[in-house]
C-alpha cells in the first residue's frame, strides 16, 4: 500500500485533498501517517510499495500552522507562473502554489510545485471567503477569481494535477491502477419559468406595449394569436421544450435533470407554482419519461436554511419522490454556507458552482468531488458537480449569439474534458429557446448534441 507523509498541521485539510486527489480522482489505496514530531517531515513524502519515492514540496500549509490561519485574502497570489515538466500533459501548467523546480534522482522524485495546496485552493473555494468583492446579485464573479486574471479559468487545472501525479507515480513503478473514469456529458435545465404566456392579461399588456412603445402592431397581433392557439391546444407555449429536450437527450443516450423552483419571496421568483396542477402534470410527464427532477432553490435560499427546508419539503412533495440534486437560482453561491445547507438537508449533489458572466472551470474541474466546509474543516457528505457552460452567460452577460462563436467555446470545453475523462454538466434554460434569437440557440444545441 502507498504510504503517505504528512507534516503536523493542518491535518484535516491535508486529509481531505489526499483523499480527494488519491481516493476519488485515482482511485488508489493509502495509509495516511501524521509526522509525530519524531520524523522532521516538512513536505509531502509519497512513498510507493517499492520503497521509491515522490516528494512535494509544501510551499503553503507549513506558513499557516494554526488552525483557519491561512484564510486571509493576501495569501491568495497576485500573479502565476507556467512551469513545465516531463510529466504534464499540456505544453505548461499553470502553478498556484510553489515553484516549477523539479529533481529526478535514481529512486526519488521531487516536485516544487504544491499540487496539493492548489488543488485545495480550487477545490474548496476558500478565495470566495476570503474576497469580499461581489456582483450586483451577491455573487463572487469571474474576472474577480485568480483562474481568470492570470488565465486558465478555461482549463481543468485539478485534472492537469491528477494527471501528472498519476505519470509521476508509474514513472516510479506504482503497482496499482489508477481509476479509469468515462466522458460523461450532463445536460441540466433550470426551470425558472414553465410557460411565457399566463394569462389574457399579460397578453394584453405585452401587446399594448407593442403598439405604444414599439409601434410594432404586427407583433402585437401575432402575440395575441399566438395566445389563443396556445390555449386550443393547437400549438405549444413558447417555453415548452420539455419534450423536445428530452427527445434531444434520448437521441444521444442521455438523461435530462430539470431542476424546479418551489417558493421564493423575490421579485426573482414565483414564476410558477410547485402544487400547481400544470406543474404537477408536467413533473409527472418527465418522471415518466425517465429523466430527472431536482432542486432549484429560490433566490434568496442560498444562504436561508429555514427557506431552503421548506422549499426543498414542498417540491418532494409535489413531485412524491424524494429529491437529490440541483442548482442554487442565478448561481447565488455563498461558501461554505450554502454547501452546508445542502448537506445538512440531505441533497446529495449540487451544481452550483460556474460562474454567471463565463464558462470555464470555477473549481479547477468538472469532475464530481466531495465538499469541504473551510470553517468547521469538515468533509460533507455532498459532491459538487461543477457547471462549465450555461447559456445565459453568452446571452445576457457577453450578448453573443454568434452560434459559431458559442459552439467553439463549448465544444472546447467539450474537448478538454473527453482528454480527461471527465463530466461536462452544461445549463441550457428551458426558455431560452424563446428568446427573440431562438433559431440561433436551437441551432448551437442541434450543433452540440448532433441531429435527431
């Protein structure tokens, strides 16, 4: 069995990313062994069956040994360098912590870069902690993050990581075999709204509007027509490519997971009902189908354990079955809080965490991976399924609808994670196929998934 070396500090966070990197990501078998004071142990020493070993170094940890020492905002580094080596799998990598100093003697390996503290720093999102700096829904946005400003927000620099552990520790003769993982295409859909048209009066208010402010009396027509085929039955609700997604994710061998919204008190919610007949008939259709129902909480119940529990009892109760997955509503996000209250209700994943104004790779992967809480320094029994590409970030942040602009950004997304083997969870809203550029976003997910 590989033995693993560790210093006398911070043991639970040098707990949890070894058993992250080693036990989820590789799939290895370790004994972990916490420096007594007896063995002088000032980096982390892997040591293989063999007797060869891998040593790297710690360039972070050991600065903060008290507990929660390290969360403060001018640890996190300004700026980055791109090292190279025999054992990455991309021309660089970028390194967050240490050094791109390497050694290769007869039977010892030693690395300058800290995998381990970058990794944690990715993982856990203890920068979001730490800077305070947030957007105009509370959120911490992407061009505030260190990926983004020294750019590789767009690769999976946990996965470039694992890998070159992984080539580091065959080049000294590991004898077990490392997890094989499977590409895994997510396609998720946040329900924010499950008709565009409710009602005569909303109708009439739009139309209204197109004669006097848009001089548009066509469109005014047309709107009311529209509404009174949708109610004949002769056509759909614009919003309603439930079926058409499903039918798009069957084609390719996939499972659609809609995620609804249950409450809220903000003008951000209550676009629809959870106990409402439409909306219980619409759960049941996809239940039946074979796909998935989740959780979407609502605006504010991010960081509102007493919201949170009703919504989440309300949707169980609606959709009679018991719920483990979702998405928190406009990606609102507050670590380690809204993690905890996850956990502490039972979810079993979330796919929060993408940013709202870019794609890329928030926690340095799109691979599953259990949580860590940076304050109680505890592993959650919750994985977070990070989300790499929603469409409204193109769409109501960049306002780019060049759906060949769109299609390369993804489809390199797409491309990085089939090289590692990993998950791709992608966010197309349900009503985005009915925004005035319908045609282009239809056509960016025929491009995506292929034809029918």
């Amino acid at each position: 069995m590989i033995k693993i070396y560790i210093p006398n500090n911070n043991i639970l966070e040098r707990k949890y990313i070894i058993d992250i990197l080693f036990g989820e990501f590789l799939g290895l078998d370790y004994k972990l062994i916490i420096d007594n004071g007896e063995l002088k142990i000032n980096d982390w020493i892997i040591e293989l069956e063999n007797a060869n070993k891998l040593i790297v170094e710690d360039h972070f940890f050991n600065k903060y040994p008290n507990n929660l020492e390290y969360l403060k905002e001018e640890n996190i580094p300004k700026t980055i360098e791109f090292g190279k080596n025999d054992f990455i799998v991309e021309d660089n990598i970028p390194i967050i912590y240490g050094s791109s100093a390497f050694s290769l003697l007869p039977s010892t390996l030693i690395c300058g870069i800290d995998i381990f503290a970058s990794s944690f720093f990715m993982l856990t999102r203890w920068e979001e902690y730490v800077n305070k700096n947030r957007d105009n829904h509370d959120r911490f946005p992407a061009y505030e993050s260190l990926a983004y400003k020294n750019n590789f927000l767009d690769r999976p620099v946990v996965n470039e990581y694992v890998e070159m552990v992984k080539n580091m520790l065959l080049y000294l003769g590991l004898n077990q075999k490392p997890r094989i993982k499977n590409y895994q295409l997510i396609l998720t859909h946040d329900v924010d709204e499950i008709v565009m048209w409710r009602s005569w009066k909303q109708i009439f208010r739009v139309a209204l509007g197109d004669v006097v402010k848009r001089r548009n009396i066509k469109l005014a027509f047309s709107r009311i027509k529209e509404y009174i085929l949708i109610q004949q039955g002769k056509i759909k609700d614009p919003f309603d490519t439930f079926d058409w997604l499903i039918d798009k994710s069957e084609s390719i061998g996939v499972k659609s997971r809609f995620y609804f919204m249950s409450g809220g008190v903000t003008e951000f919610d209550n676009k629809y009902k959870i106990d409402d007949e439409r909306t219980i008939k619409l759960i049941n259709h996809i239940k039946k189908r074979g796909h998935i129902v989740g959780f979407h909480p609502s605006y504010n119940a991010y960081n509102d354990t007493i919201q949170f529990k009703k919504e989440k009892e309300a949707l169980e109760k609606a959709s009679k079955s018991k719920i483990r997955e979702g998405r928190e509503h406009y990606l609102r996000f507050e670590v380690p809080t809204t993690w905890q209250i996850w956990a502490d209700n039972g979810l079993k994943i979330d796919s929060t965490c993408g940013y709202a104004d870019k794609e890329g790779f928030r926690c340095g992967t799109g691979d599953e991976f259990s949580v860590f809480n940076i304050l109680s320094r505890e592993k959650l029994k919750l994985k977070e399924r990070p989300l790499v590409y929603m469409d409204d970030s193109h769409y109501s942040y960049h306002k780019n609808i060049d759906t060949k602009k769109s299609f390369k950004i993804v489809e390199s997304i797409i491309h990085r994670q089939k090289k590692y083997h990993s998950k791709t969870t992608l966010l197309f809203h349900n009503s985005i196929f009915a925004n005035n550029f319908r045609v282009n976003f239809v056509t960016l997910y025929e491009q995506l998934l292929g034809p029918k």
